[in-house]
C-alpha cells in the first residue's frame, strides 16, 4: 500500500534535508521505491508551481488528499508577538499549515533539533519552538497531550543534522507498520537509548581519567574540552556518518547536538567544573563518588594508556 509522505521547511537552515539527501543504503530514491511511497512535496526534490502546491495543501488540509508522513524540518516560528509572520506561506503563518497538517497525518516526524525542541531558533525574537517541546520541556507548539491519528506523539529525530539512517529507518518502521518505542523525549528507543560515550574509542581512557586538556591526543575530551559524550543520547557512535567516523573518532568533542538544550549558552571547547569534575554528570551519578572513584581510577590508570599508547 502506498505510503504519502510531506516535508515541510520552517525555521531551519535546511541540514537535515542534506543530510537525508546523503543517504546511501538505501539511497532517498530506492528508499521511496522499496516502501512504495509517493513524495507529496520536498522544496529540494519537487519541481511544481506554487499554484500546484498550494493546490495540494489544501486538499492535505481538507481531506481531500491523504497524508500518511508529515516531516517538519526546523522550528516553529512564532514571532513577532505570536503571529508567526516572521515565515509564512502564500502569505499566511506557516505554523497554521503545521497545525492543520498535523492534525490530518498518521505520524508527524521531527526532524533534527530545530524541530524537536527549538534548536538555534529557540531563543530570541523569532519564538522558535519544537513541534511537542520547547527545550526539555514538553508542550511546544502543538502541546503535550498531541498525538497524530496513527496513535504516536511528534517522534523526534533530534540532531544537527539528523543523521540520515536514523530518519530512514522511521520511515521504512513507518511503513513496514512496526512498533516504535520511544524515549522519555519522545524519540525513537533504538536510536536515542544510548549515550554517545557508549560507542565511543576513548572509552578506556575516560574510565581511568586519562584527560586531554589540548586536541591532537587520543586521551579522553570530557574533563576538560566539553565533550558531551557522556551526556548526549544519540546514534553517532553506533551509526558512524559516512559509514566511516564519528566526532569523537576524530579527536573532536561531541557537541550534544541532540540534546533538548542545543545550542549551549556556554563555550563548546570548555568543561564547567567544580574542583576538576565537570559541572554536568551523566545520568543517576553521584558527585561525591565519582569524584573518590575518578581518583582512584587516575592513579591505576595502565601506563599504555598514560603515554597515549595503542596495543598492536
């Protein structure tokens, strides 16, 4: 049975419709092919009139036409002073089209950090907001006790971008019609239930504090480089980009681009700290033993380890 599926670009730089459009196995077109979906509308993939489109989102909006998929790229534009007429559509706020579609789709995806909880647009004038949360705080636009005809919240694939396997996955999930559980952030289990840290190559060092307070090094970024590694819920690390790497397979701190409070106010190269233990701790850990337990685990640290050394 064919599947409709509409994607909608509100405030949002347009990442994540890169990233989708770099999906490899399968690509965007085997994938539309395989699960048999008919693209409604993408602003990068349709080539129709205006007239033709708003021709099409009325019929979305009356009934008339059937939507199975609704993906919002971005935030909800609220502003100025709640009219949303910072972006519209033919005129009209584009967050009125986002509350009629959604009330009319089986599921409603978010895709990216934008859409899931406000992102870069979170702040300031514009009143940018997540679908169903604004920041950690569930409500957002169309507020929490929002579920799509199919049964399901919004189901967030926060990132930024979103990687592109993990947005595949829903949909051909969507379309194969199989269950999907979800986090307390409303985003999907197998993708969002691990840390970045798990999958991470610098777990070792981490364990037994070996730090680096420069980049170059193989030693571990959270003590002192703001790696959120051990705080962010996403698949980089169990789904490398590429096929290939991740952040922090790179020498690179994992920015926790799919946290609800993405962008952090505070510098991304630095680790807010309370006598050398950083400020923020992975989730149920304790201040005081971790401290007595990083301490212990510094000492015994293997001297392989100390000098950056790798078994062959």
């Amino acid at each position: 049975m064919t599947t409709s599926l509409y994607w909608m670009h509100c405030g949002g730089c347009g990442g994540d419709t890169i990233s989708f459009l770099n999906a490899e196995s399968p690509d965007i077109i085997e994938l539309f092919d395989i699960m048999d979906i008919e693209l409604l509308w993408h602003p990068s993939l349709s080539n129709g009139s205006h007239l033709h489109h708003q021709a099409l989102v009325d019929r979305m909006v009356s009934g008339e036409q059937s939507l199975d998929i609704l993906c919002v790229e971005g935030a909800v534009i609220r502003g100025p002073s709640g009219t949303g007429m910072y972006d519209t559509f033919l005129g009209k706020p584009k967050k009125d089209l986002v509350a009629n579609l959604a009330k009319r789709a089986q599921f409603v995806i978010a895709v990216g950090t934008c859409a899931s909880f406000g992102g870069v647009a979170g702040v300031g004038e514009v009143e940018g907001t997540g679908l169903q949360f604004s920041k950690r705080q569930k409500g957002g636009f169309l507020g929490q006790d929002f579920l799509a005809a199919g049964g399901l919240p919004v189901i967030n694939l926060p990132g930024c971008p979103c990687h592109p396997d993990v947005l595949l996955a829903m949909i051909m999930a969507i379309g194969s019609e199989k269950s999907i559980p979800l986090t307390k952030n409303n985003s999907p289990v197998e993708w969002y239930g691990m840390l970045v840290h798990q999958g991470c190559t610098r777990n070792e060092y981490h364990e037994y504090r070996v730090e680096e307070e420069g980049f170059g090094e193989r030693g571990c970024l959270f003590f002192h480089l703001g790696c959120h590694g051990p705080l962010a819920y996403g698949p980089c690390n169990k789904t490398l980009w590429n096929k290939r790497n991740s952040k922090t397979r790179v020498g690179v701190p994992c920015f926790g681009c799919t946290q609800p409070d993405f962008p952090q106010p505070y510098p991304f190269f630095e680790t807010r700290n309370i006598e050398g233990i950083p400020l923020e701790l992975p989730d149920g850990i304790d201040r005081a033993h971790y401290m007595a337990y990083k301490g212990l685990a510094a000492a015994a640290a293997p001297q392989r380890l100390k000098q950056r050394k790798t078994i062959v």
